[in-house]
C-alpha cells in the first residue's frame, strides 16, 4: 500500500511534545522520518524492543493512524528497568546506566496511550532473552531496538533477522553513545556477519535490509 499524505514530523512533535527525557528531539525527527518513509510503502509488522514509557511508541501510532495504515505494532519491554550489565557495556561514561535503572511499569506505558487516546499495541512484557521468534510477528518492515546494552540489542536482531521484509529498516538507538558501548558493538557485529551497511544519524545506526 502506498500514500500521498504528508505529515511534517517536527510540527507533530512540536504539537504533541515529548513526554520522557530519554529522547533527543533531533533523533527522534530522524527516527520517525525513516519510519514514515518505509511505512507509506509497506503493509509489514513495525516492532520496537524497548519501549520505556511510550514516546517512539505514540508517534509511531500517531502516525500509522494519520496515514491510515493498519501495519501490525509490537512492542517490547521488561518493564524493569536495565538489566545486569556484561563486560562489552562498561564504560567510566556510564556509571549512571545500573540495573533496575530507567524502569516504568507496564501501567505507566498503558496510561500514557489512553492519555493520548490511542490504541494501544501488542505488548509483550519480559526480558528479551526469554522470547523466541513465536513471539516476533512475521514480515517485519520497520524494527526500533532500544535496549541500552549488548545483549538487549544482539538478541532483538537475532529474533528479527529470518522476519524481515525486502527493503526493511532497522533503527537502532545509543549507536554513538560512548556511555553505552554495547550497543555499537552488537550493531558492528550482527551487520558484518550479515553483509549489512551501517549509515549513523545522530547517535542512531541505521541498517537497511
């Protein structure tokens, strides 16, 4: 399905604003403009692995109900905060990121969308590391990884990699975030296995299937 209908992504935000500190306005422009561009073409499942309190999580609804896309929308979260750390996460920049750091219930994401008055996604609550593909919708077009550290980035592109559409976009987040090494280092590992290219907005990776 393909759409002629605009939307302005800076204006969205400016009218809708930004409901966690977590997010940077700049990359959240670039994160939901390489949304958008993918999802005005393709009727594939959007997915994002940790969703935190919903700020991508709205916008990404806003914008499928905007464009009248009926595109499947999984979400991901342990609702508990950040795991235990490995040593491809250790940083002197990033003494601040401990476990149980950055944790919102699942209440809080649920509230935050009827707040909105939008429909809410499928939410699958639990650590990455106990799902299994079953739980990852089929023909994925868009995928939004948000989990801070190696693990919680290597396994999301693990689950992913045999759901993927032609031409689908990854988005991961703290690419070039020297406070959280581990997410550039499972981004560099899991495209060179899989012959990907890396292009990098902000602190972004953006990788294109």
């Amino acid at each position: 399905m393909t759409t002629n209908i605009s939307i302005n992504i800076s204006a969205l935000i400016e009218k809708f604003g930004i409901i966690s500190d977590q997010v940077e306005r700049n990359e959240l422009v670039a994160l939901l403009e390489e949304f958008m561009r993918v999802v005005k073409d393709s009727d594939g499942s959007i997915v994002e692995f940790g969703c935190y309190i919903g700020t991508t999580s709205l916008y990404i609804r806003r914008i499928l109900d905007m464009l009248n896309q009926h595109n499947e929308f999984h979400v991901y979260d342990s609702f508990e905060g950040l795991p235990d750390k490995r040593n491809e996460d250790i940083s002197p920049l990033g003494t601040q990121f401990v476990a149980g750091e950055l944790q919102v219930t699942k209440k809080q994401f649920i509230r935050e969308f009827h707040r909105a008055g939008l429909k809410l996604p499928v939410i699958h609550k639990g650590w990455f590391g106990n799902l299994s593909t079953e739980h990852v919708p089929d023909n994925i077009s868009f995928a939004f990884l948000d989990g801070d550290y190696y693990e919680s980035v290597i396994t999301p592109l693990k689950l992913i990699k045999s759901k993927l559409t032609k031409n689908a976009v990854i988005v991961v987040d703290d690419y070039g975030n020297q406070a959280l090494p581990g997410a550039a280092k499972a981004v560099d590992e899991w495209s060179k296995s899989n012959g990907y290219q890396i292009r990098v907005i902000h602190s972004l990776a953006i990788i294109r299937t």
